[in-house]
C-alpha cells in the first residue's frame, strides 16, 4: 500500500478503526476494534476477506486505557503500514458546537475548542479527543481530520435549532444541534441511487441502534432531528430514556434527593431499553426474551418511533420514503414491522416476506409511500471528508 488514510471512533469502552487505501477505494483494507476498555479489554483485527490478522486480550479493568488502546493499534498497524505512508487520520467527534460545521483539520486550537464542548456530549467528547491527543503527542506532523455528528443538521432552519428560553442561556449555545449527522449524510448520499425521487423530496432516515435518533432531510439537506442539545433527547435508545418531562428531573431531586451526577447515571446508563425491561439494553435479547417487560421496551422504542415520525413528517410537510439504517433499523425485522405497519395512515404499506428477508424495499409495490433498509457507513463518509480536506 503507498499511502493509507486510518479512520479512528472511539467510544466509552471502545475503540474502533478502519484502514483505507488512499486510491479512493470504498473498503477498508483492515478494520477492528479495541472493546472492553474499563472492564475486560480486547483487541480484534480483521482483513479485507474477513480473516483475524490481530488478537489480543488484557487480564483486568485497569489492564487498558483509551491511551494505551491506542498504543497497541499504533504498534499493531506499524507492522503493516508504515509511518511514512499512513496520509492522515480521520475522527468522529460528536459534538462540534456552532462553530464546526465542517471536518477541519485539527490543531491545538481546534482541541481546545473541542475540549470547551465536552459538557454537553460528556459520554462522547473526552474520548473522541483521546486519540487526537495521543496521536499528536506521538506524530505531531500527521494530518488529523475531525469529522463532526452535528455538522450535517447545521443546515436546519432557526426554528428547529431553537428552545423556547430566554436570551441569555441560548446565547450561550443552547439549541437544537442533532447527532448522528455522519451517519445521515451518508444515507442522504446513498439513497440517490435506492430512490432518486425519494432522496431529491422529503424523506425520515431513522438510525436505529444503542444510540437512536431520527432525521428528516429535505432534498439532501437536515431539516429537523429528533436528538437536541444533547443525545439524549428523543428516541428512547439503549440505556437513554429519551425525552423526558423536565418536571421528572425537578421531581428526582426534591423527592429522591438526586444531584447531578446521580441523574447523569440515570439518564445515561440506567434508562430506554435497560431501564424499562430489566433484562437488556440490546434489542436482540429483549425479542428472544418471553420476559413481559422485555416486550413492552420493544413495544414502548416503536411507539416513540411513530410518534416522532408523525412530527417528521409534519415538519417536512408529508414524506416520500422512510429509510431504517443502524444495528438495530438494519437487523430488527419485527421492529421495522411494527413501526411500519402504525405508519399505514402516512400511505406505506409493509411487504412482510421483504421484511423478514431483510430486503433493500419493505414496502409493496403500490405502496403510496416506500420504505427501505439502506445500511450506513459512516467510516467511508468520514474517509470521504478526509480526502476532501487533504485535496
């Protein structure tokens, strides 16, 4: 390989990387991940064809942090690529405020800005900036790219960013910003091939995963996202509750004597499907489950889903497609069946063996409004801004 772009998205626990020829290729040569980190580290490496080319596991919670994660891949890809050739490195970073709307190349500047942005995506920001860190302690003349989840609902109007409180708090940035925007601008890109109509008119891309948000997108272009000034608005997701009457939080702390923090736990690890099933935060568990609560997380996530698409669509005045993206909207056939079949009133109609088969079209024929399965990419979109930047 004569030069390589390495795409990084670290997480809480993990760290996942893909590997890019810089030719412009649309498949990572070597993609893994460094998961577990905090609990029980483990590194897994795999080639194009999908065999392990890397495997190691650490003994221990504090066996492995975020830096020494890291460390390993750095080392790992040095026996495969050599510094020299690695072009750049690309980042997602969730959070890039009102000032980022764009990838940009990072700079101490950059970092500190970013730093700034870390209380209002706390589960996210610090350890999207690790490996920035890391990286620019070890190769300080390596390009680095940070790709932002908030830039592409930049483009919604004033009306969907504002909140209904005074001045001086939303002049300090509290607005609607929107996540997941890597993931939806892929989709937005992809579905110009699935349905042309469908991606130049009104279409509600629903990403469906641990983290769960919904995205109406007018001729390529957000318009309004269920997900606020922080992720946890919205969709009810894994172990985030989604929205929430801000009187409940008033309520926890006067009568359950909640702080901050307790409610951060709460909010961040300990509601959506976890909180309210008691079994799982993942969708796969809760279907297999004959558990009653366990049924009604999965009924109760499909319920928000109608809900917000009734907003959606009201925003974008009527829809032309429904798209299902993410772990979940990719892999749940009986949640794509449920949200679809309470969509009828919104003209689609659920082709059920498509469905079950996990085809590109769910809807019949004649359905008045279709709905697809476009799985996203949000590594090659980042590659993608990462090519554009250096050219």
């Amino acid at each position: 390989m004569t030069s390589a772009i390495l795409v990084l998205n670290a997480g809480s626990s993990s760290l996942k990387f893909s590997l890019f020829a810089e030719d412009g290729a649309t498949e990572p040569v070597l993609r893994g991940i460094v998961e577990g980190i905090g609990t029980a580290p483990r590194f897994v490496a795999k080639d194009r064809a999908g065999a392990t080319v890397g495997e190691k596991a650490w003994d221990g919670a504090k066996a492995l942090d975020h830096d020494g994660a890291i460390d390993h891949l750095m080392a790992f890809l040095a026996e495969r690529v050599s510094y020299g050739s690695l072009r750049a490195v690309g980042h997602r970073v969730v959070h890039g405020g009102t000032r980022y709307a764009a990838p940009v190349r990072v700079d101490a500047e950059v970092v500190a800005a970013l730093a700034e942005l870390v209380p209002l995506a706390p589960l996210h920001q610090p350890h999207n900036l690790a490996p920035i860190r890391a990286l620019a302690a070890q190769m300080p003349a390596l390009p680095q790219i940070a790709c932002f989840d908030t830039a592409f609902h930049s483009t919604a109007p004033p009306l969907a960013q504002a909140f209904a409180l005074p001045p001086e708090i939303t002049e300090r940035g509290v607005r609607r910003y929107g996540f997941h925007g890597l993931s939806y601008e892929y989709v937005a890109g992809a579905m110009r091939s699935v349905d042309a109509k469908a991606a130049a008119g009104r279409t509600v891309v629903a990403h469906l995963g641990n983290g769960a948000s919904m995205c109406a997108i007018a001729d390529g272009r957000s318009v309004a996202s269920t997900m606020g000034f922080t992720a946890l608005d919205g969709l009810m997701m894994g172990t985030r509750p989604g929205n929430v009457d801000p009187g409940v939080l008033i309520w926890l702390m006067d009568e359950m004597g909640m702080g901050p923090r307790e409610l951060e736990r709460l909010l961040c690890h300990r509601s959506g499907l976890l909180g309210v099933s008691g079994v799982s935060s993942d969708m796969r568990t809760l279907l297999a489950s004959a558990e009653p609560r366990a049924k009604l997380a999965v009924d109760l996530f499909c319920y928000r889903i109608g809900r917000e698409l009734g907003s959606l669509a009201a925003a974008l005045g009527g829809i032309d497609a429904l798209v299902f993206t993410g772990g979940i909207g990719e892999h749940a056939a009986p949640v794509r069946a449920d949200v679809v079949r309470g969509a009828r009133w919104l003209g689609l109609e659920l082709d059920e063996a498509a469905n079950a088969a996990g085809a590109s079209r769910i809807t019949i024929g004649s359905s008045q409004v279709p709905a697809y399965v476009v799985p996203t990419n949000e590594e090659l979109m980042i590659v993608r801004h990462v090519r554009a930047v250096l050219a």
